[in-house]
C-alpha cells in the first residue's frame, strides 16, 4: 500500500530572496510613481467626454489621429460595449458644441456616424474624486489593521498592513511604470484587491496560529512552513481560478473594465506571493513567538476573595 507523500516547500528559507524580489518592485513602484506619476483619467483630471455611434466598427487609431490633426489635445478613444459604439474622452475646457464638432469631422473623413450624448467632468470634480479616493484607501487600511489586531494579534496585523501596502503600491508602480489609464474603475480593483490579499493573508494567519498552538518544538520557521504548505494548494486553486476569469474579462470584456482587469490581473499575483512570503515572513521579523498566542493567565478573583 503507498503512502501518499505531500511535498514540502520551505518558503522560509527563500524568505530572504523574497524580500529581495519584493524590494526591487517596490523601488520600481516608487521611481514610476515618482518620476513618472500616474497617467490619471478623466475622472480625476477634467475634461469632455463624447460618445458616438458609427454604422460600421471603425479603425480607433485612424479616429484617434483625426482628432489629433485637428487640434484636439490628449486624445483618448475606445469602444463603449459594441465595436460600433465609441467613447471619446478630450482632456480640454467643455464646450457645449464640441459634440457636433467632432460628428462633423468625423462625416467629413466619410464615416457614417451619430451623437449619441456629449458630457464634461470638471476639474474640481476630479480633485474630489482624487481626494475622496486616496482617503478611502487609507481608511480601507486602517480598518484593516484594526480587525486583525482584534481578531488576533498586533504583530499579525503588522504583517497584514505591510502586505497590503506592498501590493498596492506595486499595482500604482505598474500603472505608473507602463501609464496605463487610471480611472475610477482601476480604484474599484484597488480596493478589491485589498479584499483579496487580506482574505488570503487571513487564511494563512489562521493556519500559522493553529500550528503554533499545536505544535511542541519552537523553530517558528519550520512552524510557518507547515502552515503556508498546508494552505498552498487552496491558495493556488483560488488564485487560479480568479486568474481564469480575469483573462476572461481582459480579452472578451471590452475596453471599458481593461484596466480594471489589467489591476485585478497584478493585484492577484502579488497578493498571492505577498501573503505566502511577504505577511507570513514579516511575523518573524516582528519576532511573533508562542508567548503572544497563549493568553494571560486570570488572576484569581480577588486573591481567591480571602475570607474573613
């Protein structure tokens, strides 16, 4: 009869080149975010917004050139659900004809094409949008560490807010570094990447304290390999099969939630390495032992309520 052998990784071991890996990411991050700064979409910057109907699908580059000939600045065109169907997002002052300037140029070049609505975004709206977002991340963060200080221990929800600060800031870096579009969908996958990576990060704590409790040696290194082993294959399978539907959505699912998936696509893959190595690891740095999972002893009530 064969005994079933479960391979063991020892993650803790590589701990050291994984802090490395993570390291040279969040000092691209931080240089693309720095030197670079986000490519921020029309939501955040002002604008107008033109939303056009053709006959037949039309060639996004060619639209795109005759705008920029004419002398339209920051010129930005998609498809809007159909392939017939486009959004043109001008980063200029709103004028209430520049709708039918644009229908007009374009049934100039030949193309059948119809207005459907023309719509601006103003910059103090984009100031409030940034504003609100940026502290709705914060606040994501600090509610964060609060329920995992609560539920465990504050050494764990150190590791869990470094984590998570981690993976954000290589998801900026990213759109930083290739200047993808951020718009308010990228910060809708922002904050679901944090959902994510926590709910990973929680699985693996809960395991690391179960074993800790468990066990009776006190090589914590050992320990936190048994714990990340024994939850590795549910964190493949459900990184995996999150990994299968964003590719769905990043190639059937349209221009629109691109970004959206292209940020879900990154936040998952990092937020995978960073809750096995990052928020795992980072408890040994903040020297968690088994001392902080036994709880203090009750003092005898009133000294045994001495008698009279």
């Amino acid at each position: 009869m064969k005994t079933l052998v479960t391979r063991q990784f020892d993650f803790m071991g590589k701990r050291r080149i994984a802090f490395a890996v993570s390291g040279l990411m969040l000092l691209v991050a931080f240089a693309a975010l720095l030197f670079q700064t986000l490519n921020l979409g029309l939501d955040f910057t002002g604008g107008t917004l033109v939303e056009v109907q053709y006959a037949t699908a039309p060639s996004l580059d060619a639209v795109r050139q005759l705008l920029e000939n004419a002398g339209f600045r920051d010129v930005s065109v998609q498809t809007f659900g159909a392939s017939t169907e486009v959004l043109i997002r001008l980063q200029q002052a709103f004028d209430p004809d520049v709708g039918e300037q644009v229908v007009s140029m374009l049934r100039d070049a030949g193309e059948q094409v119809e207005l459907v609505r023309a719509e601006f975004v103003g910059a103090q709206v984009g100031d409030q949008l940034r504003d609100q977002s940026g502290m709705g991340l914060l606040v994501a963060l600090g509610v964060v560490m609060l329920y995992v200080a609560f539920r465990f221990q504050y050494k764990f929800a150190i590791g869990a807010l470094l984590a998570l600060m981690h993976d954000v800031i290589i998801v900026l870096g990213a759109f930083a570094l290739f200047q993808w579009e951020f718009d308010l969908t990228v910060l809708a996958a922002l904050l679901a990447v944090i959902g994510y990576s926590l709910n990973d990060t929680i699985v693996v704590y809960d395991r690391i304290r179960e074993t800790i409790r468990k066990s009776r040696i006190d090589d914590m290194p050992a320990i936190f390999n048994e714990a990340i082993n024994m939850t590795l294959s549910r964190t493949l399978a459900t990184s995996g099969t999150t990994l299968l539907v964003l590719l769905a959505l990043l190639l059937l699912g349209g221009d629109m939630i691109e970004g959206f998936a292209i940020a879900l696509i990154i936040g998952v893959v990092v937020g995978t390495f960073s809750s096995i190595y990052v928020a795992s690891a980072l408890l040994l740095t903040v020297h968690l032992d088994r001392e902080d999972l036994i709880p203090p002893k009750k003092e005898a009530d009133d000294e045994e309520e001495q008698l009279p």
